[in-house]
C-alpha cells in the first residue's frame, strides 16, 4: 500500500511544506509556492495537472481532496477508453 512522505523545506518548519505520494507511474503531491497565500495548499500530479489550488486548509483534508481530483481525471480516461472500444 502506498503512503504518504512529508518533506519540510525547512528544518525549524513545523508542519511540511509538501507531502506527496506514489501511485505507480504517478506522483501525486499536496505543496505550497511563493506564488500563493502561506495556508493555501496546491496539488500537482505527473502528467495530468499542475498547482490546482485547493480548498482546504488542513494537510490531511488537501489530500483527500487531491486524490479526488485526480479520481475523477482517471475515471472520466476510463470512460472515454471504453466509449472507444464501444464504438469499434
């Protein structure tokens, strides 16, 4: 089973700045950037999208919500993959 890895930018940092995780070829990861408010947590994930901002404020509560988002990315793949095959 996969699991989480926290990484903290800094070592004096409290809470992680990043945490991410492994789903085979995917990386999936919850993060902060300069670009953004302190508390405001963004997901990236290889190949399918990049700093989407999230609701949440609370690390564990940001990645459900990025696992969500990337659910529903592979579920609607899914779907168009078998709509091809249907259709054939």
């Amino acid at each position: 089973m996969a699991k989480w890895k926290d990484r903290k930018r800094h070592y004096n940092d409290e809470e992680p700045s990043e945490s991410s995780i492994r789903l085979g070829s995917l990386r999936l990861s919850i993060h902060r950037h300069i670009d953004h408010p302190p508390d405001q947590w963004l997901a990236s994930c290889s190949m399918f999208f990049s700093q989407r901002e999230l609701k949440s404020k609370k690390m564990d509560e940001a990645k459900c919500q990025a696992k969500a988002i990337l659910q529903v990315i592979l579920e609607d793949a899914i779907a168009d993959i078998l709509d091809v095959e249907n259709k054939n």
